[in-house]
C-alpha cells in the first residue's frame, strides 16, 4: 500500500481522495502523536483560499476529541504557522493546502512546536494509527474535551510583523508588482511590503475559492510579467497558493527563478559574512549554470533529492543557512524553518538595493543552461517503478549516451502528484526537447 504521507503532507482531490472523514482522523491522531507530552496540548489549524479548505477544518473536531485546544486561523500562508507555533507555544501546526497545485486539491501538513515539518518516523506514527485507529482510552469527554481557542492578538498581524522584522532599512523609491495566487498571501504581502515604503501594485488578489493558481502566481508568471512593464515596475514577486515559494520578474518582464535568486542571495551572505561555511544546498534539479556561477564565487554546494524537507535535512545536518529549489522554494534558517515567498523577497531586495543593479543585470551574472522538463501522467502506484519497466530502463540508458559529457538527464517522480518528471538539460534545447517528449511517452505509455 502507498504511502499516505508524500513530499510535503498528504494531498488528493477534495471530498473524493482527502475527504472530511480522513481529516478528522489526521487531526486525531495528529493530537495524540503531537500532543501526547501536553495535558492539553495547543494546535493552531491555518489554511489557503481553495473552496475545500473550510470542509477540511474537520480535522478540528479529531483533535478537540483528544482533549486539544486549537486556534482556528484562517487564511495564513503556510511559513506563518511555521512562525506561530513557536511565538504562541502551541504543541503543533497544521496547514490545510495544496501549495502550487490546482484548486480542486488539497493537502493537510503538520508542523511540531519548533516549526519544523514532521520527519518520516513521526508521519508513519500518525499514519499508523489513522488507519488503526488510536487508543480508545486516549479519547476525552466531558470537561477534558478541546476547545476553541481566540487569540489574544491576530495571528496574520504577528506574523506579517515577523516578516518585516527580517529586512533592515526601508524600500522607498521601489516600485513592486505583487501576484498573491489568489491564494494566502493576499492576507499579508501588500501591507508587508507597502509599510517598508514601497510602491506597490497587487495582482491575483481577489480568491474565490476555485481561482488559486489559476494562471497566476509562481508556476505561471506571465501575467506578473505583463504587470510590470505596465507599471514600470522595478520588479514583480509571484507567490504560489500558501506562499511558501518565490518566482521573481524583472524590470524587463522576463522570470528569475529560485536557482538565479538562491545565486544572489548566497553572494549577499557571503559578502556581509552570514554564509556559514560559504556552502549553499540545492537539488538535483538546480541548473548546471547555478553550480558554474557557486564556483566562481567561491561557494560550495550540497545537492539533495527534489523536496524542501531534503533541502532543510542537510541544512540541519551541514549547518547551511540558505537553500532551496529551482520552482522557488528557498529557505533562510536564520529566519524561518521553512519555505517563505515574502523573507525569499526581502533577501533579493536586500540585494538588489545593496549592489545598485537592475534585477536583470544581477540575474544575468548566472547564465542559465536549457533545460527541457516534460511531465508524463500515470498510475499514481506506478510512479516510483518506471526503472523496473525493461523498455523504459532501456530508453534512458541510451539517452543517457547521447546526452554523455553534453548534458544530463533526470527522471524523478512527482512527490505530491500521479507524475513521473522526465528534465534533459543540454546546450541545446532542439536537440534535446525530442528525447524529453519520446521519453515521457513511453512512461506514459507503459505505466498509465
């Protein structure tokens, strides 16, 4: 049987593979798992714009019935409960959101008392007893059941101040482009950046329910792209639905992606001497040309799998203090324990106003190598087993050939989708968009 847990929580469609009943029973045994050194253990419950995030706040009721207290949030981008946990001393976190994903997904993921996101071991505990069931006698009733906790103050405001506190200075004479998503940080990002003195314009701002995503926000820039050279803008910021990745704009409209961000960022913390032993983490799928532009800054680079929780595992290990992933997950630990869009943001502003180049110029000192990303839909239980299909292990090697001592080629299935992600990156992108499409068919073809 499948793992419940993937990369990042537990996803599917609403009401049909992530239903009420599943999540009351994740809040259930998340309490028990999380709460069990607490009397009444404090979990705070925060969730994106998508129409299904409400139905799923079921899982309030499965940790009310272990005895837990929650504050109930609202919309909060997923970093802000990350930073809540620790400001209020709750016992746990968690976050209703699909991140990137369309509207019609959702996702539930936890976070402990210190702000990080579970590690396997604690995921299978909780995984274990939904599907067992937890102990009846850990069940309360009467007196000893949870309650609905208000805060004392709103929990958006403390968290949009945290933000601020992490940029020193101001950004007057700076004129920004904003694409919430239409999904959480339309509850933070304008009065963040406009309170530091910025000239803001807000894009993707009004959420319905069912618009997150749609056409919007970091995995579809254009749009941002089109803003600001309406505006004139200096730069445009994407956020994606929770607001925990990053995709910048430039002044001429075109996108710079987390490795060109990282790339900047890391040279900042090198040169004010915050860069610990000059090394930055990536993953496998951060650009040649990323790993080119380390070396002529002097920086060291730790590569892991696909993941921000890989990322944030061997920046625990290796003491690093900036990482992150080419779709714009970057994570600053002297800040935050997780990914978050808006402290990735102020960290390229910090930048930007401290070398005095054009956002195109200081992306432009890291060339970028092509890279061709093709996804094939299949079978979700068939996404980890491609190389076990005779054909398909075949077709790789001898692409592999061809791609030798010219570029690479990586193939990795989705953590939060039924995807296997077929990227060739090469000098040229005529010669390798071909291989890239005929290997993503016979995935397809061989295990749909």
């Amino acid at each position: 049987m499948a793992r419940m847990f993937g990369t990042d929580g537990v996803r599917g469609v609403a009401n049909t593979e992530l239903t009420p009943e599943l999540a009351m029973a994740l809040g259930k045994a998340g309490a028990y798992v999380l709460g069990r050194e607490y009397k009444r253990p404090l979990i705070l419950i925060g969730r994106d714009t998508r129409i299904s995030g409400c139905m799923l706040e079921a899982l309030c009721a499965g940790i009310l019935s272990m005895g837990g207290d929650v504050i109930k949030v609202g919309v909060i981008p997923t970093p802000g409960i990350a930073f809540l946990v620790r400001r209020l001393n709750a016992a746990a976190g968690v976050v209703i959101s699909a991140s990137h994903n369309p509207f019609e997904y959702n996702g539930i993921k936890f976070f402990r008392g210190d702000g990080y996101k579970l590690d396997d071991a604690i995921e299978d505990k909780i995984e274990k007893y939904v599907k067992e069931g937890v102990p009846s006698e850990a069940g309360r009733s009467g007196a000893d059941l949870g309650r609905i906790i208000e805060p004392e103050e709103s929990p958006v405001a403390l968290y949009r101040e945290f933000v601020k506190s992490t940029f020193d200075g101001d950004l007057k004479g700076i004129k920004l482009v904003l694409d919430c998503a239409n999904g959480a940080s339309y509850v933070a990002a304008e009065d963040v950046f406009t309170e530091l003195g910025a000239d803001v314009k807000v894009i993707a701002d009004k959420p319905d329910g069912i618009n997150i995503n749609d056409k919007c926000g970091s995995t579809h820039p254009e749009a941002l792209g089109e803003a600001v050279l309406r505006e004139h803008a200096d730069m445009g910021l994407a956020f994606d639905g929770d607001a925990d990745r990053l995709i910048a704009v430039d002044e001429t409209g075109n996108a710079v992606d987390g490795d060109r961000v990282i790339s900047v960022c890391a040279r900042l913390m090198k040169d004010e001497g915050r860069l610990a032993n000059d090394s930055v983490t990536v993953t496998v799928m951060s650009n040649i040309g990323f790993h080119k532009r380390a070396e002529e800054l002097g920086i060291k680079v730790e590569v892991t799998a696909v993941g921000d929780r890989y990322v944030l595992e061997n920046m625990k290990k290796t003491g690093c203090r900036i990482g992150g992933e080419q779709s714009g997950h970057m994570i600053f630990l002297d800040y935050s324990t997780t990914g978050d869009g808006m402290i990735a943001a102020l960290q390229l502003l910090k930048a930007y106003k401290r070398y005095g180049k054009k956002l195109s110029e200081l992306a432009e000192e890291m060339t970028v190598y092509p890279q061709v990303l093709i996804n094939a839909h299949v079978k979700n239980e068939n996404k980890h087993n491609y190389m076990e299909n005779a054909d398909v292990k075949a077709a790789i090697e001898e692409v592999e050939k061809k791609m030798a001592g010219e570029g690479r080629v990586l193939i990795r299935p989705s953590g939060t989708e039924p995807l296997v992600r077929v990227m060739l990156e090469g000098s040229d992108t005529e010669k390798i968009r071909p291989l890239a499409r005929d290997l993503a068919d016979l995935i397809e073809s061989k295990l749909s």
